[in-house]
C-alpha cells in the first residue's frame, strides 16, 4: 500500500511542479505576448508587461505572406511522412522482433543512423536530388523524412511489439492468418496507443525540422520553418511576425497531441521506455 503523504509534503511537491511548470511554459508565453504587441512595444526596454493587445502582426503573417501555402506544405511533407514511415517500420519491427532478423547488430545499425548528422548525408542526396530533379519538389521532404525517421520507428515499434506475447501470434497462426494477418489483426489493435506515440514523435520532428528544408527547397515546397526563418532580413529582424508565425506553427502538433492525448499517455507508458 502507498505511503500517504503529509499535507506538508503535498504542498512542496506541488510547489516544486509549480516553479518547473512556470520555467518551461515562460518561452511559450514570451512567444505569445510578443505576438500580441506592437512594434514598438515589442522592442521596449525595459520590456512592457502591460500592454495594449492587437491582432495585426498575425494579420500580415496571414493575409501578406505566404505562410498558408508553406503550413500546407508542412503538413503534406509531416503527414505523409507519418504514413510511409509506420508502414515500412511496422512490418520491420515485427520481423526484428518476432524473428530476430539480423540479431542486434541490425538494430543498433538502425539508430546508429539516427545518431549521424544530417549535414553529414545532406551533400550527396542532394546531389541524387538533383539529378532526379526532385529539388523544391512535394516529393523530396518526405523521402527525407522517411530516411531520417525510420530508425527511430523501428526501434520504438520493436519496443511495444516486445510486450505482447508470442502465444497471440501463435494462436493467431492456428486460426489461419498469416504474418500479414497477424500484424493486421492482431498486433496492430494492441499496439494502436505505441503505434499513435511513435506517430506523433515522427510528425513533431518533420514538422519542426529546418535544416533539410532550407537546403532542399527554393520557393514551391518551403515549409514553415524555413519560411519565418524569412522574417529575419539584412535590415532588422520582424519579431512580431516571427512570434505571430511561430504562434500559429504550434497549433498543428497541440492539435494533433490533443486529440490523440489519452492513447498517446498510453503508448508512452508502454514499452516505450523499459
């Protein structure tokens, strides 16, 4: 049975959470203020704590920029990288883990690619790119993705499918499915809140990712963080617009954890972090 805490205790704790809370909410809230200012405001020193609220900077970033097509592009690249990705890995997993398919030397192999630089690979596919003409193209960002992901897939889907036991796929077996039948029917509804944890971690990293995009992409496919990467020109640099843009940036992925937040606390939970 728990150890019941004293009220004395409680309070502490609470207060620790508090002061963490607070320390990593602070940017957010720095971002989101400074959106909500002025030019003039925004640059005052020392900073206005207390300020007239206006919605003008989102204004321009909405309706004077093109950040409607480079979020659309954004997500095209983040969400098909999501589906080709847990496609590939799913199958993957299930071999590494059913099978042992290439010991664990495959499996180290695969993260130790997720631990090289993307810098490191970024000359020679562009180069392939080039070659195929895939530069600033829908097709190129996610092709990247995929290959800077699906280490990290593969090794967290490996992780979930350890914890259902072998005697389903067997009983499974028995009743005729075959491998595909066995991942479809019954790993994939057992493993949905770690397939959703590892879907939201691949969204988050292509959505926020800068370097790749900057390098691959000129005008048609530019995503949202090479585009307010834009807001900083030779004469100043547009806080407010970069604030606004960067505001909005964020509403994507807390949507997308929002919805899917009971299955994702779930998934991390389990066999996510042995």
């Amino acid at each position: 049975m728990p150890e019941r805490l004293s009220p004395l205790e409680i309070a502490a704790r609470l207060l620790v959470l508090t002061v963490f809370f607070l320390f990593f909410m602070f940017p957010f809230y720095w971002i989101v203020a400074t959106s909500l200012k002025t030019q003039v405001d925004a640059f005052a020193i020392p900073p206005k704590w207390l300020f007239d609220v206006t919605f003008q900077n989102y204004a321009k970033v909405l309706l004077e920029t093109t950040f409607l097509d480079q979020a659309k592009n954004s997500l095209i690249a983040s969400i098909s990288n999501v589906v080709v990705t847990l496609a590939l890995a799913l199958p993957a997993a299930y071999s590494m883990s059913r099978y042992r398919t290439g010991g664990k030397d495959l499996l180290f192999w695969f993260l130790s690619i997720r631990m090289i630089p993307p810098i490191v690979g970024a000359i020679p596919l562009f180069v392939l790119a080039a070659q195929f003409r895939l530069i600033d193209t829908y097709a190129i960002l996610p092709v990247l993705y995929i290959i800077l992901n699906m280490p990290f897939a593969v090794w967290m889907l490996k992780s979930f499918i350890d914890e259902i036991p072998r005697e389903i796929d067997e009983s499974a077996m028995l009743d005729g499915c075959g491998n595909l039948g066995v991942i479809w029917r019954m790993i994939l509804p057992l493993i949905k809140p770690g397939l959703i944890a590892t879907a939201a971690f691949c969204f988050i990293l292509a959505w926020n990712e800068f370097l790749l995009a900057n390098i691959f992409t000129r005008r048609t496919a530019v995503t949202l963080p090479v585009g307010i990467s834009k807001f900083i020109t030779e004469k100043q640099i547009l806080w407010g617009y970069i604030t606004a843009a960067a505001t909005l940036a964020t509403l994507p992925p807390i949507a997308f954890l929002w919805f899917f937040q009971r299955n994702l606390l779930r998934g991390l939970t389990f066999g996510a972090v042995r």
